[in-house]
C-alpha cells in the first residue's frame, strides 16, 4: 500500500505506511537497524554513480544510511518538506543550517531570546568566522526589518522562546523576508509539527530537536532540518549558483553534498530506530502533555507564593493572542514561574518529590530546571539580564503523569 502524496490519505497515516525506498528481505514492518558502515557494489561504475550523486545507493553511513533515510522518508510524509535531512542532535542541525547559508561578511537578525547554545553558536561561534549577529525584538516587525540588508543570510528564531515564552508573529516575519528576499529559518522544537505546520506560516526552513517529543521519552539525542522549497535561493549570494540542479534545491544541495558530510554530524541508525518508533506515537503523547500543562499552569497561577506564570495560553498573556492564532489552544507542554527570589527557586526546586531535577524537555516525565543558573550559569549576570532570564524563574517541562499528582507535588513544595 502506497499512500504517499495520497489527498485522501491524513499525513499521520501516511507517515505510519511510508514504503521503504527497497523491499525488505524477510517483509519487516519495522524498518531494521542498518548498523553497516560501507555498502558492496557489483562493479567500479555503479561505485561511481553512488559517490558522485548520479545514482541514490547508499556508499557510506556518515554520508546516508538506510534506517536513516526512512526516518527522514516518515517525516517527509508527515510534513510535506520537500527534503528532510537527519543530524546527531538540536544543536547540530541548527549549525548545520546556518553554515550552510552564513559566509564571512553576511550577518543573521534573530532576537536575544535564545536557548543559550544557540545564542552562543551565533553571537560567539558564528562570530568568530566573520558572521555577524543582529539581536532585535522580533516580535516588533519594524525593529526586525530595520535590522535585515543586503547581507542578511537569514532571519532566525524560536517559535516560542525558552524561558522568555515570547512568540513572534510569523506570518509577519515571512512577509518582510519575502519583501527583503531572506529566509525565514525557525527552531519549531517547542510545538511538534504533529500539531503545528511551520510551512503554513511562511517558514522556509525548519529545525527541530527531535530528542524532545519525538524520541519517545529521552531516548535519544536527535535533530532534523526540512526545507520546505519555498524559498528562491537564486537570491542567496551564497548558493544562487547552486540553483536550478536536479533533485534538490540549492540548500539541500550544499547542506547534503557538503555541510552535512564535512562535519560529520549525522544521526546513527540506532537513533533512527528509536526515534521511529517515537514519532508513531508522538500526537497523542504531546496532546495528553499539552492539555496537563495548560491545566497545571492555570491552577499554578493561582498558589500562594507563586509571582507570576508564564504560558502563552493562559488569557492575559502578552503573546496570548498571536499564539492562539498560530498554535491552538495549546503552545507546547512547557511553562515558567516566577517565585520572589532565587533562594526561594532553590528550596522550591529542592522539597519537589514526583517532579524529576533535571534538564531537557517533553521526557515522558515532569522535570523542573532553575534556568539562570544552569542553561544560562555560564553567561555573566549582565548578559542573563539583557536575555530576560530572570534568576527568579523555574521551567516545568510537562510529562505523562497524572495531573493531580503533578499539582500536588507543587503544593507540597510551596510550603515553606
């Protein structure tokens, strides 16, 4: 059953029959684990073909593999990307994109509100080769295209930020690229694509953590870039003279015929695995996630001690409006508050009994993390101020538990 491209067929169910590009010998409904490093050819002119791209053989598992490839295939089907390529964690295929369109002299518009390795990939690695980074307020569409010329290689940002939770209106965004003729690039990783189509809103390209939901639970560390082909790269001064190649764009080109092989950040098949039996699942897993969160932040709001709350569904929030529009009733299964000071985060972090101390985010379990001293503990307190990241505030990464529990055990650990 081929139900690729089927309009009568609903992207998750063809995600779950995407065929595999070769017939399996024994008619597995899994795809197996190629743990192979190099593939046999039957002559020197069929190795020919595969090495220089005219033939689409597998030669060299750092360059592509076959469990590999179904994975990027699924999430082609679900999403509709016209290219999905497949890195060894979030952060890489972050830097992989943005070398792939970054060139010394060229700079990128993004906003200060960044995890904080992707701030420092831009404002600190990406500088020292010539890149320059352009902090502004994004969701101010007058600063983001003051700051956007003719050598903005990109216009970069996170759906929803973490911890900041500010949300950009990205049909905006997209408009003024398009005006200005620069790519629109978001990190989406807050908000599945199951739940959120980035392409409907004017992104270009796509990039993901797909440690997070899609691995099932923390089972492994992976990334995904999808371009989504609807940018013109004959504007790029970069890769217009890759334009008009057969089979791929010019940025899938240079990302898989390049960028992708020269730094070796390719996902292993083992990854693959894991992460295809994740994204089976991963709608209803992020919808019992979401609806925990949005319930569990609204009666949070309401505990003595607690500050503020910071979630963009919760009416009267800056952003609620912009991303109802753009996410739904639920924008992701992460929030923040804020307790009266950074002695106060601490006890709270330390009485907690149920929630899990620790980093990541959309583990199947409920996990609380103290930002400012942890993800941000490197950056001076000036640098965690011009980000917003208060000292004051915890992030709750959502998990499966039953929302009763997870409520009580913030009771339990307000008091103090």
């Amino acid at each position: 059953m081929n139900t690729i491209n089927d309009p009568n067929v609903s992207p998750e169910t063809q995600m779950l029959h995407a065929p595999y590009s070769s017939k399996d010998a024994y008619g597995a409904l899994n795809m197996p684990v190629y743990q192979a490093v190099a593939y046999e050819f039957d002559t020197a002119a069929q190795m020919e073909a595969a090495f220089t791209g005219k033939s689409p053989e597998h030669v060299y598992s750092r360059v592509s593999n076959p469990t590999v490839q179904y994975f990027e295939q699924r999430v082609k089907a679900l999403t509709g990307a016209d290219e999905v390529m497949a890195f060894n964690s979030g952060m890489a295929a972050i830097a992989n994109t943005l070398m792939a369109v970054a060139y010394t002299g060229a700079n990128i518009v993004t906003s200060p509100h960044l995890f904080g390795n992707t701030y420092s990939l831009i404002a600190f690695t990406l500088k020292d080769f010539g890149v320059e980074p352009r902090f502004c307020n994004l969701s101010d569409p007058a600063a983001a295209e003051k700051h956007i010329d003719r050598n903005t290689c990109a216009v970069f940002l996170e759906t929803i930020t973490n911890p900041q939770m500010e949300v950009a209106d990205l049909q905006v965004l997209s408009d003024i690229c398009k005006k200005r003729h620069v790519p629109l690039i978001a990190d989406t990783t807050i908000v599945p694509f199951t739940a959120f189509r980035a392409a409907a809103f004017g992104v270009d390209i796509e990039v993901v953590s797909s440690t997070k939901y899609i691995s099932g639970g923390a089972t492994s560390l992976g990334g995904l870039t999808l371009d989504y082909g609807s940018y013109d790269w004959q504007q790029s001064p970069k890769l217009h003279t890759l334009t008009g190649q057969p089979g791929l764009s010019a940025f899938a080109a240079k990302m898989r015929r390049e960028i992708y092989r020269n730094l070796g950040a390719c996902m292993t098949p083992d990854v693959a695995a894991r992460q295809l039996t994740g994204l089976e699942t991963v709608a209803v897993r992020y919808e019992r996630a979401a609806v925990t969160c949005r319930a569990l932040a609204a009666r949070v709001a309401q505990l003595d001690g607690v500050v503020s709350v910071n979630y963009p569904a919760l009416e009267g929030h800056p952003y609620y409006a912009v991303s109802r529009r753009q996410f739904g009733d639920y924008p992701g299964a992460m929030f923040t508050f804020d307790l009266v000071s950074r002695a106060a985060a601490f006890r709270f972090i330390d009485r907690l009994q149920l929630i899990r101390r620790a980093t990541n985010l959309f583990d199947n379990k409920t996990l609380a993390i103290h930002p400012a001293s942890t993800i941000f503990g490197t950056f001076s307190e000036a640098l965690r101020q011009s980000m917003d990241v208060s000292s004051n505030t915890i992030r709750i990464s959502v998990g499966l538990e039953n929302m009763e529990d997870l409520y009580n055990d913030f009771v339990q650990a307000m008091r103090m």
